[in-house]
C-alpha cells in the first residue's frame, strides 16, 4: 500500500468531496459555492459536489480521484463520522490511500441541521469548517493498524455456578480452560443449598455440570488454589496460580472473574442465635439434612439489607425465603409459616407464580416498614401489622433472617490485582450498568454471577454462559486488530512525572523504573487523549490529533 | 444497532419475517419473507426529502399516536437501516389513487411501486428468538378508564412525552390541554379565513363588523344604498364568523391557565399481578416508572410524583439505591396501595380512588396526570412464531425454557433471549442475549467440527 507520508519537499494533494445529501445539506446552504470555495484552499487540487457521497457512485468518485488525480489527502464534507467515516476510509483504503490520511468535516448534524433558515450563514459556517478539515488533512500522518497476537486459554476465577457454566461453554466451543477454585470442591455456594426453585436437588444440577466440565479435556480444574499474580494484556496475560501442587504459571488470553459472595452472618441482627434464631443459609442446611424440628416458622426479610449501612436489595432472598416456606409447608402441612417482609421481589414470571402458590398454601405474610421493624425475643416476634393498625405478637419455634449476599473480604485485593473496578458496595463493576453487564471497562476481563450483584442460580448459569460468547468474540479472531488511534509518549522528552498515569481510565500506561519515563501500552489504549491533555511536557500525543494537526486546523478558523 | 448495521458478519433483514423452518440444529433451512417496502434499499440513502413532500398524514404509532407521520417514513429518525418504506395501507398510489410525489421527489431514484414480497432461503445453523413482548393494553381495565380519561396515559406514551424528539419536545403538557391547544389552532384557521372575509365588507362600507352585526340584529341599522344589497351577506358572514370566534375566545381564555402536569401519580401493575390478565409480574416496570418521575423532575424542578404499588420491586444492581435517590432528590413518594379506580374532576384532573394501607383509610387524591405502569405481556404472535419454530410455549404464553439451560428452548438449535424469555429489563437481557449468541456459536462449531471429521 502506498502510504503516502510525504517527505518535507513534497505538498500534499487533497481531494476535497462536498455532500448535498439530497436536500438535507443543500437544501439549507449553498453547496456549489462551498465548492467553489474549497478549489481555493491551500493544496486542494481536486473538489467534486456530489448528490450522496455515500451511495454508490459518491464513492465511485472518490476512488477515480484518487487513482487519477494522484490525491494524497481526501476530505469529505457530509455527515457524521460516527456512521460514515469507516466507509469512507476503507473505500480509500481499497485504492491504496492509507485510511488515516481520510479526514471527515460534518457539515450537516452541526452545521446545516442546526442552521436551518439561516442560509447565508451557513453556508459561510460550512467554509470555514471545511478550510479547517483541509488545514488538519494536510498534516495527517499515514498510520498502520496495531495488531496483537492472541492466546486461545481463559483463566476462570471461581468454580460457582457462573464458573462453572463459563468453562463448561468455553471448553464445549474448543477452547482451553483453566479453572482456579479456592476451596477444595468445585460448586460454591450451592453445595450448600438444598433444593433449587426449580424444584431439582442443588447436588444434582451442580453434579451434572461439574461432571461435565471435569470431562472435558480442554479444561484444567485446580481446586485449593489462589490466583497470586497477574500481568499483561487482552490476549497475552501472565498469571502465576498457587496450587495443591505448587506454582503454576500460565498464559491466557482473557480472565473470567467469577468469585460469587458470600451470605451475610446476622450477627446482632434481630436476636441471631444461630439456633431458633437461623439465617437462611442455616436452614439450607437443616432441609439438606432433615434436620427441621419446629411448629410454627416466622421468615424475616431484609435482615440486614436495605438498611442505611447496606443500601442495596439482595435480589434472591425473598425468593430464597419463599422456596424453603414453601417445601416446609408441604413437608410439614401443620407448621404454621409466617412471612414478615418489606417488599417481596418475586420478579417475573416464575417467581410470582411462587408467590401465588405459596399463599395458595396457606403461608401467610405481612408487611412491616423499616422505621418500625419487628423484634425477636424469647421466642416471640412482635411486629406492627400496618393493615390494621395493630402490634401483633408471634410465638416461634424457629425465626429464619433472609440475610442478604455480600461481597468477598478479599474481593478488593483481586480487583487490585486485576485492576478492575468495584462499586459502593465492594461487587465488582461492570463496564456498563446497562448495555455491558458482563464486561469490564478494561478489555479482556469479564464478570459473571454474584460476583458482580446477587444472581439466583439460573442467572448466574446465564451470565457464566453469555460470559462465553464475549470470550469468543474476541479469541476466535486471528489476531487483535485495532484503530491506529492510539496515544504515544515520546521517550526523549518524557520526564517520567507520572501525571498521565492516574488519568488513563484503562490502565494503559505503566512507569518504566530503569528508564523513569512512562509508556503507553498500545494495545490497551483506546485513543481518548486524556494522557494527551495532561501531559505538562507535552510528550504525550494522540495520533491522528497531534498537536501540530490540531493547531492547524485551529488556525483555520 | 449502528454496530449491529455496520459489522461485516451481520446480515440484517428488517421488515421481514420467518415464514418456515425446516431440518435440525447445524442444518436448518429458513424461508424468510422480506417485505415489500417500495422503496430500493441499495439505492435509499434514508435522506428522508420523500417523507417531507409526501401529502398523506399517518398517526404515528412510535410516538404512540401522539403526533403523525407520513405514508412514506421511517419508524423512527435513528432506526437501522435508514432504508424508508411505503405504508402500503395508507399510500395514494397503492391505493389506486393519483400521486407519486415522493417518486418525483426521490433523487436517488429508489421509489419502487411495483416492488413485491421477496421469499428467500437461508442456511443457518442455529436460530436465536428474541422477539421481546407486547404492552397490555389498559383499556381491558375498565376500572381506569383509559379510554374515557385524557389525562391518563401508559408509562409508553408518557414515555414519549418526555423523549426530547417526542411529540411534546420533552414538556408535559397535559393530553386534555393538547387537546384544547390543537382545536384552538384550528379554530384560529377558520376564524382567519372567516375575518379575512369580513375584512372585505369592513373596507367596502367603513364600518367594523361588530357594530354593523348589532345595529343589524337591534334593527337600528340605517342601510345606505350599496349597504342594502350587502347586509344580508355580511349578516350571514358575521354568524358564520361568531360560530368560531366565540368559542375560540372561551377556549383561549381556558388555555391562559393551562401549565405543565405538576402533580403526576403512577400506577404500578396495570395489568400484571392481576389474575384476570396476567398474574405474573412485569420486573421492570417499578423501576421504569422511577426513572420516568426521575427525568420529570430533571426537566421541571416543580414536579411531585407519587407511585401507588404493592411492593416497589428494585431488585437489580444499584436501584434499591436509585428508587432511594428518587424519594430524596426528585419529589417521588411511594405509596403502597392497589388504586381501586379513577374518576375526574371538572378541570380534567384524574381523581384517584385507594386504600392507603398504612393509614387504613380510603383516600380520593387528584392529579395533574396519572401514568399507568402497564404490564409486559407474550407477543400477541407468540403461538404463531412458536409454531412456525416448533417449539412450546409456558403456561405464561411466553418461550419456554428449561431453567438449568436457561436459554435453550424445547427444540435443539433454538434459543431465546430477553422479554421474549421472560419480562425483564434492560442489563437481564443483554445478559440473556450474550448467552443465547454462546449457545449458537455451540451449534455452529458442532455443525463445523462434523463437517472436518
């Protein structure tokens, strides 16, 4: 490819390509004349109108222009570059014009859009933004794309469900896997639960999935083992794993963090005692072992969340708490089960289907508010029934606190070491709360399960699935390729402040200790600039908006 | 869906739907119907200069018939692909009549009137359904009034009123008052056409129409000569002029007081949680109508919103603390209370009728605007669909999955994603749609791995 970065003798050629787009441009200023206009400008040497640049034969021109008129810059004048300019470019590309010598001026959303019935004006706006695109086009650099090799293996941190269900995928589409459990079995917390809402035994789903992902061959389980360290980049980490066996060292191409959480001990939480006053957890365990030995049952909700220390809704414990009402009174039709609750977040479909039967069942549940909860001593629960008015006394053989989920102790220090991102709470964050649930910002790392925010079972095995297809959209690619835009840091002027570092919301610059400069990891920049605008020594730039470019296009206007 | 229009991989077929499926996972073939749209999609460069000059108004059912569009149009100004289509029920042409001005319009040259339904054929490996729900429609709740009440409206529409591009440019302004805003405008037309007649005999005899129409009416009129030929015209001008001045003037003097809804009530469960409709529950629309009263608030300081709901179910990352936020920074209070029903007061405001659970009393409360936080029900063509793929529905009418494969529906090689799996919002279903795209790369890389052995 000719990449056309010219010598200091040589001027460039701009071709410079004015859009009508029907009537939304000229319909509002007078395109002929910005075309005239443009023949004036220094270096321009080719300018041609068109009705839609981007139809058909709108590129058509372009790529005749470049081959005939020998153009070395293109600059069109239409749209915007958020859905134009990757097809300009690669047309230019497809003639042997490097695509980052393509330069796009937007004179519809921000000039005639916005300027409608101001003619005159803006046609002369439309001028002036193209003489600047013209001044920066003839300063661009041509660029190469970076491009990243890729390691086909994935570290998965926890073996929960969500762990689990992430490898199970990942090995099943013939990737290689490596599974790091802290504990000695695979399962988390669901080893401990009894029978899942679904009406299957935990051990059961968890067994299937376990056997299933102990016999693939592609997949490495180390139980009892801690991920120590980890380094590197989308595609090329480096990370040391501290086995039964002693240390291993590996290197994957993406991290799946899926450390669920734990529940909350109720501690000093509405009369815990840890025997007639249990946590949900607990009576897990005494369904599990059929242990059960009470006539009469008060469930309480949020114990312990939606307070003002824990703000957030747990998601699964009335859930939870309506499950084990339920098996306790079909196992025990005479137990008297008492709900008390705030909210009860039966959400969707299943679940409020439950909340239907196990009212049907004779469950009964009563509201109370936070600024007048419910107290448990000596076996009694007293509560405010808002219905009527009235304080109501329970006598109960076993009060159950619905405790909520919350996040590891050592969650923190892996997201250190991971350097990702977590909430107020201490989960972990997401890159985004609504369209990215299962991505982190920084590229290559990937959250699922309660890690991320309470899940019930089924959304954990959704989320360690739907982890397996982000994985995929980027390991079954060749290689990484990705956008020459990205920021450089001039090594002889760098003076090693470090006042980029704390700027880059991608962790894509490191401080070299030998050299005391710092230096930009291209394959984790996504070209925001930041690093660029703080820099005080101006070492750091931002290609294809350095500063000689953008003072150019300045000095334009 | 710039991504989605834009990456290489991606076939996109819009306005086109699965007549059949045959074969099984790794081999199945779908017959797609591609709509006629009327218009070229390789040459429409979605400029949108045909819908501009295209005569024939249509409600427009994106910004839920709260404003029009044309018979020429895209569903919305961002919709991919840009690609515009003929309303084939509301074109001239298409209806045999004359016109054709978006043909003539149309520098691309893309109008295509004799374009008809193409049936294609694709291989593919695996199908994924995420055919998303339908809203209830709460006209079924006689108790609501939906129908009889302007100033009650669905969370959607409300939804629209607050859009910036929305048919109210982002003000609340009150249906019943449109109302009133938009004959007034045409009042005012007629009144113009009728005065500009008027005006003709004013100039011709020198007198105001007024004073002649009394001294008309009083008998005390002293026609001249010229006038004696006119009077009984310019009587009957004046009449017909008055039948809409008068009332014009009443409702302008209405409309002086008119202002932006202030006091905004929602109602939670429109339709779910309801054994008589749907008895599940619809997950998002608490929070829905949270952020609704939120960006209310944001954009008219001076807004107090109460959400009347059995539970408030903020059950997803950081909305717990959100509905709190709301309560704090956005004048939203929370009631828990089923409304019984909704009557009216004489000045349009929404009178609503409920038990306050925690007083135990039953309240009447009137409202500027009542939303109503409407149910997310299957599909209305859900059987259809699941019958075209072979595969069940639950006993909710929405694709049924098996919750230890919670994507995988009872046919291999299919899988479901978000509302059409179940209600939910809006990071449940990215979520959702991640793990049914793994599930499909599955069956895409068994079918390939056959193939190489």
């Amino acid at each position: 490819m000719n990449t056309h970065t010219l010598t200091p003798y040589e001027a460039p050629r701009i071709g410079v390509f004015v859009c009508d787009c029907g009537s939304n441009i000229a319909g509002h200023l007078d395109c002929p004349d910005v075309a005239e206009y443009a023949k004036t400008l220094p270096h321009v040497v080719y300018v041609k109108e068109n009705l839609y640049t981007c139809s058909e034969a709108g590129i058509g021109e372009i790529k005749k222009a470049i081959t005939e008129q020998n153009l070395t810059r293109v600059v069109v004048a239409s749209c915007s570059p958020r859905t134009h300019q990757p097809l300009f470019s690669s047309s230019c590309a497809e003639v042997g014009l490097n695509p980052y010598l393509f330069e796009m001026v937007n004179i519809r959303d921000q000039c005639s859009w916005v300027h409608m019935g101001t003619r005159d004006a803006a046609t002369q706006k439309a001028k002036e933004l193209i003489c600047m695109g013209v001044a920066k086009s003839a300063g661009l650099e041509a660029l190469n794309e970076i491009e990243s090799s890729l390691i086909r293996k994935i570290l998965v941190i926890g073996g929960g469900i969500a762990g689990l269900s992430a490898a199970q995928a990942l090995g099943d589409m013939g990737l290689d896997v490596i599974l790091v459990e802290k504990t000695a079995s695979l399962g988390g917390l669901l080893q401990q639960v009894h029978q899942l809402d679904s009406g299957v035994m935990a051990k059961e789903a968890l067994s299937q999935i376990i056997d299933d992902v102990r016999s693939q061959s592609n997949i490495t389980c180390y139980t009892s083992a801690t991920v120590t360290e980890t380094g590197g980049y989308i595609g090329n980490y480096d990370v040391k794993i501290e086995t039964q066996t002693g240390l291993v060292e590996e290197q994957v191409g993406c991290m799946v963090v899926a450390t669920g959480a734990v529940p909350l001990i109720p501690e000093g939480i509405l009369g815990y005692d840890g025997r007639q006053v249990i946590s949900l957890m607990q009576l897990e365990q005494l369904l599990q072992r059929d242990k059960l030995d009470a006539k009469r049952v008060v469930f309480i909700q949020c114990a312990g969340a939606r307070t003002p220390e824990r703000e957030y809704c747990s998601r699964i414990c009335c859930m939870i708490g309506v499950k084990n009402a339920m098996l306790i009174k079909d196992k025990y039709p005479l137990t008297d089960v008492r709900v008390l609750y705030r909210d009860m977040q039966m959400y969707g479909t299943h679940k409020e289907q439950m909340l239907w039967d196990a009212r049907g069942k004779g469950i009964r549940f009563d509201v109370y508010t936070p600024d007048n909860p419910p107290e448990v001593e000596n076996g009694k629960v007293t509560f405010f029934q808002a219905v009527t008015g009235k304080t109501q006394e329970l006598d109960a053989d076993l009060v159950v606190l619905s405790t909520p989920l919350v996040p590891r102790n050592d969650s923190g220090k892996l997201a250190n070491m991971l350097r990702v991102p977590t909430d107020q709470n201490g989960f972990f964050l997401e890159a985004h709360a609504k369209l990215r649930p299962l991505d982190f910002a920084a590229d290559g790392i990937f959250v699922c399960g309660s890690g991320r925010y309470p899940a019930t079972s089924t959304e954990a095995r959704t989320q360690g699935i739907g982890v397996a297809s982000r994985v995929a959209a980027i390991l079954f690619k060749e290689k990484l390729v990705k956008s020459a835009i990205v920021a450089q840091i001039n090594p002889d002027a760098c003076v090693g402040c470090m006042a980029c570092l704390p700027m880059c919301p991608y962790e894509a610059i490191t401080y070299n200790r030998d050299k005391r400069i710092c230096e930009v990891n291209e394959v984790l920049c996504k070209g925001c600039g930041n690093c660029a605008a703080t820099c005080p020594s101006h070492s750091a730039m931002l290609r294809g908006f350095k500063p000689q470019q953008l003072l150019a296009q300045i000095g334009a206007a | 869906m710039l991504d989605v229009g834009r990456h290489p991989n991606i076939k996109l077929l819009a306005y086109s739907e699965l007549e059949r499926l045959e074969g099984d996972a790794g081999n199945f073939t779908a017959t797609i119907r591609r709509k006629a749209r009327y218009v070229d999609e390789d040459k429409c460069t979605g400029c949108g200069a045909c819908a501009q000059v295209c005569p024939t108004p249509v409600l427009d059912l994106y910004n839920e018939g709260h404003a029009e569009r044309k018979a020429i149009y895209s569903w919305f100004a961002q919709g991919i692909p840009s690609t515009h289509a003929i309303d084939p029920d509301h074109c001239r042409v298409l209806n045999g009549k004359k016109c054709g001005i978006c043909q003539k319009k149309c520098e691309a040259g893309a109008i295509d009137f004799d374009q008809t339904d193409v049936i294609i054929d694709l291989p593919v490996a695996a199908v994924v359904v995420a055919t998303g729900y339908d809203v209830f429609d709460p006209s079924r709740m006689p108790e609501y009034r939906y129908n009889q009440l302007d100033n009650v409206i669905t969370a959607m529409e409300f939804e629209r009123f607050l859009s910036a591009s929305g048919p109210t440019a982002g003000h609340i302004y009150r249906p019943s008052d449109r109302k009133v805003t938009a004959t007034i405008a045409e009042l005012e037309k007629k009144v113009k056409k009728s005065q500009k007649a008027l005006d003709r005999f004013e100039k011709t005899h020198g007198k105001k129409s007024d004073e002649f129409y009394a001294a008309y009416t009083d008998g005390s009129l002293k026609p001249g000569e010229d006038l004696e030929k006119d009077q009984d015209k310019w009587a009957k001008r004046v009449e017909a002029h008055l039948e809409n001045a008068n009332p014009l003037a009443v409702l302008k003097e209405k409309a002086k007081g008119f202002t932006t809804a202030k006091k905004i009530a929602f109602i939670q469960c429109v339709g779910s949680r309801d054994l008589r409709f749907y008895p599940f529950c619809s997950g998002y629309c608490c929070m829905h109508s949270i952020k609704e009263a939120i960006i209310a608030h944001e954009h008219d300081n001076d807004t107090h919103t109460v959400i009347f709901g059995m539970d408030i179910r903020a059950v997803g990352k950081g909305f717990e603390e959100y509905k709190i936020r709301g309560g704090n920074n956005s004048n939203i209070s929370y009631k828990r209370s089923r409304v019984a029903e909704i009557t009216r007061n004489p000045d349009e405001c929404p009178v609503l009728i409920y038990e306050d659970t925690r007083e135990q009393k039953i309240q009447r409360q009137a409202f500027d605007l009542v939303v109503l936080a409407t149910a997310c029900g299957p599909v209305k063509g859900a059987q259809k669909i699941a019958d075209t793929l072979g595969i069940d529905l639950d006993r909710f009418g929405f694709f049924k999955t098996d919750p230890s494969n919670p994507l995988d529906t009872s046919r291999d090689g299919i899988y479901v994603c978000g509302c059409a799996h179940s209600p939910m919002d809006i990071p449940e279903s990215v979520a959702q749609a991640s793990s049914a795209a793994a599930r499909a790369a599955q069956t895409v890389i068994k079918k390939n791995d056959q193939k190489a052995s």
